[in-house]
C-alpha cells in the first residue's frame, strides 16, 4: 500500500515544502522543550533575513515556557491568546528600534517582519509551528521586558510543537482543523510578462 501525501496549503505550482506544509496552530504540546541545536537555528535564520542598507533594527526576546522571561511575554498577551499560548515552548517578542543616530529607520518594521518569516521557516522545516500574535499589549510588553527608549514590540511568536490530543481544547482543536484559504493568486499579484 502506498502511503498518500497529504498537503496542507494548495499551491498552483510546487514550492518549498517549509512553505506549503507552513501554518499557524494554537494547539501546541505542553510538555515539548525545544532542542539548543533548533533553538539556535531558528534565531540564526532570523539574523540572516535582508535588513534595509543592513541595519538590522530588529532585537528577539525569548523565553522557553517555565522562565521569566516566558511569563512576562505570556502576561502581555490579550485574552484570546491567554487561552492558548501557555502550551507554547517558547515565546518571542520581536522588537524594533525604529531611530538610530536621529535618523528614521523607516523600514524597521519590514525588516521585522522578515526575521519573523524566516524564523518561521526555519522552523517549520525542522517540524515545529510558530504563530505570530499582534494581540498583545505594547506598552506592558515594554514595560515587563525593560525595553529601552525607542525599542517597540512588533509581535510575538509562539514555537513549539503541534499537539492536536485531547489534552488541547476542543474549540482550539476544531479551529486549528478548520480549512484554510488565501485569496486566489490572480487577485494577489498582477504580473505583466
């Protein structure tokens, strides 16, 4: 017998299967601890994404579930998020800096968000999930990791491995189960050839 592939997101063409297989659960496993060696990885793959004239304004902050640094993050985070991301083994608060020497970083966030899109596949390739969150509160984010002046939180990221058991809330479960869907690509890039 042979065993059928399944594929998470339908693309019109192969891609990269760290792309196609991507998304973004809220059912992690509780009790995964990510290795040193992926731990690593992923913020190495973080550190070589494109930076604007290679600034790099973008600083991580994380902490592995069981630390401080975890419960502060966690704290930050908006109640919907409340519900799921305990179960994270890790969370990151990706921050900018947004002036450098009195001169506008103006594509900090940019750049912030192509550490987080390579930290994503990095991980996805060695089979953990991430999932970014903007509800949380910027403010007492700032406050609970003693950011310095002119340094924002941009979003956090919850890594860890997917746990689809009962031991996950079954609303939790019924939505990381639930069909996916992007606009069709004809409606997301116009393209003259």
């Amino acid at each position: 017998m042979t065993e059928q592939l399944t594929v998470r997101n339908e693309t019109s063409v192969p891609i990269l299967d760290a792309l196609s297989d991507r998304w973004s659960p809220r059912g992690f496993d509780a009790n995964h601890e990510i290795s040193d060696e992926d731990l690593t990885a992923i913020f190495e793959a973080g550190r070589w994404a494109p930076s604007a004239s290679n600034t790099q304004p973008t600083t991580l902050v994380a902490g592995a579930r069981g630390t401080a640094t975890f419960d502060k993050i966690y704290g930050a985070l908006m109640d919907f998020n409340l519900a799921w991301a305990d179960r994270a083994s890790l969370l990151i608060a990706v921050t900018v800096e947004h002036e450098r020497d009195g001169k506008a970083l103006r594509w900090a966030e940019y750049d912030a968000g192509a550490v987080a899109a390579h930290l994503s596949i990095e991980a996805q390739s060695r089979g953990l999930h991430t999932h970014q969150m903007g509800g949380f509160h910027v403010d007492a984010l700032a406050e609970a990791l003693e950011l310095p002046s002119g340094r924002t939180p941009i979003t956090v990221i919850a890594v860890g491995q997917h746990d689809d058991s009962d031991a996950v809330n079954e609303k939790i479960r019924a939505r990381d189960t639930s069909p996916r869907s992007r606009r069709e690509l004809s409606d997301f890039a116009s393209i003259e050839r």
